[in-house]
C-alpha cells in the first residue's frame, strides 16, 4: 500500500490503461387445346315409291366452347442493383514518434473528456504510456515517468483498533473520491476505445520496440487487463497495518497480490467491479 504521503498510483489503474486506448483514430446486404372437330350426320335413306315427308335433319352438335388462353406469366422483377460497397476510412496518418506529443493531445481532445485530457503529462504521452502498461501486465507500478498527473488527495483511512499494533480500514470517502474518474472512464464506449488503439497501434509498438523488447504492444495491453481482471472479489472491509510510514494489508496473502491489484482492491468493490465490466468489453472488441 502506498504512504498517505506518496501520490495515488491508482489513478494509473484507473486512467492510463484508459489513456492507451484513447490515444488513436477512427472507426464500417400454358399451351390452349384445339377444338374438337364437328361430328357429320348420314341422311336417313327414303323407302320407293312412298315418298315420306323429311326427316328433321339434327342440327349440328354445337362446336365445344374454346377453354380460355391462360394468363401470361408475370415477369420477373428486374433485380436491384447492389449498393455500392462503403469504401474504407482512409488511415490515420501518424507522426514521428518523436513528433507525435501535439497529434495525440489533438486526438485526446476530439475523443475524450476535458477532465480526463486535463490529467495527461503532454510530454513523451506514447513513450510513458507503454512503459506504464509493460509495469501493469508485469504486476508492478512505475512511479517514474508517469502519462498522467494524479490529483486525488491521500488515502482515505479510519482506525479500527488501537494500540502497539493498531489496525486501519479503508473508508467510504476514499471509495468516492474514484466515482468521477470511472465514470469518466465510462463515458467512452469500449469499442471506440479498441478501434482508436487499433489506428495508432503502430506508434505504440515502435515505443515498445525501443525498449528492447519484441512482439505486438498490444499483446501487453491484453497482459495488463488481464492482471487487473485478475484481482480478486473481496467485498468485505480490509484491514490494514502500518508499520513504518507505509500502509500494508494484513492479510499476507492480499499484501503479496501484484501491486496494480492491490491497488484495484482500494477503489472499493462497486468501482472495483465497474472497472473489471468495462475492461472485460474492451478486451473482448480488441481480441475480435
């Protein structure tokens, strides 16, 4: 646990995996039958030398009524025409690496909040940003060179018992204090988060390349979801020692979980949890 005195390094679990996600670009079904003929009547031959009067002549058997032609088939429809295919967005064209501070706090202020661009360190932003994310998928917080500012006040904590060795728990206040920056967090769609990423993946895997490492940047970034959804649910208060100047869990078993959990487990369970279904959707649009 961090001393009350040391910066929230929370706010880079909460905002910088966040801040990676935002630093990129944009986002695409009878045939008729013939009448019978007429039938021929024979005259009925006269007896000699009476001459009967005529026999009545039957009158002709009454040509059948033709069957009516049936009607003409319909045409067929003529087949639409198939709209033409939306072609592609053109890509995001991105600066030097070296350049690129001025193009990403443009595209930070076209995607994100005020109260969130507001927190970025507008210098070498991509180059921090990696270095911050490496030390989250590596259960570790960098303190140096950080992508974002951290304004939070100290760590909210209550005594719970006194003497030689006296206990702490977290208190409902420190759990607040997080509220706003998850639901700016919150306000930006997971989706648009993975595409923007997507569109500026090449910036961030040259970053990463300069550390001496190999392979795509976003593997990492999956890395350091996964250790955070990894953080266990405790919904129950924490208790908490001091030793020295730094606060530390109780539990040997919490206290050994990686730092970036641990520091997941101080934002409270109901933002604890905000955090993970956020997360969960985002890694799930940029796996796909």
């Amino acid at each position: 646990m961090s001393s009350s005195k040391s910066p929230s390094n929370t706010l880079v679990i909460v905002v910088v995996l966040i801040l990676i996600l935002l630093l990129g670009g944009f986002i695409y079904w009878n045939s008729t039958r013939e009448a019978e003929p007429e039938t021929p009547v024979t005259p009925t031959p006269m007896p000699q030398p009476v001459t009967p009067a005529p026999q009545p002549v039957a009158p002709p058997a009454p040509e059948p009524e033709p069957e009516p032609e049936p009607e003409p088939e319909p045409e067929p429809a003529p087949t639409p025409e198939p709209p033409p295919e939306p072609e592609p967005e053109p890509a995001v064209e991105l600066p030097p690496l070296n350049e690129s501070d001025d193009f990403v706090s443009a595209e930070l202020g076209e995607a994100a909040p005020p109260e969130l661009v507001k927190l970025v360190v507008p210098e070498e932003t991509v180059r921090k940003t990696v270095r911050a994310v490496i030390g989250v998928s590596e259960g570790r917080l960098v303190n140096q060179y950080r992508p974002v500012m951290s304004p939070l006040p100290t760590m909210g904590v209550t005594q719970t018992a006194a003497g030689a060795d006296p206990e702490y728990q977290l208190t409902e206040q420190n759990f607040a204090r997080y509220e706003q920056h998850i639901a700016l967090m919150e306000s930006i769609p997971p989706e648009n988060l993975a595409n923007m990423y997507t569109s500026m993946a090449p910036m961030f895997n040259e970053a990463y390349a300069e550390q001496g490492l190999e392979g795509d940047f976003r593997d990492v970034v999956l890395e350091a979801v996964n250790t955070l959804l990894a953080t266990p649910d405790i919904d129950e208060p924490l208790t908490l020692k001091r030793p020295t100047v730094m606060y530390k869990y109780a539990d040997p078993e919490i206290e050994a979980l990686p730092e970036p959990q641990k520091l997941m487990l101080r934002i409270g369970p109901e933002n604890r949890e905000r955090v993970k279904a956020y997360l969960r959707e985002f890694k799930q649009a940029l796996e796909e």
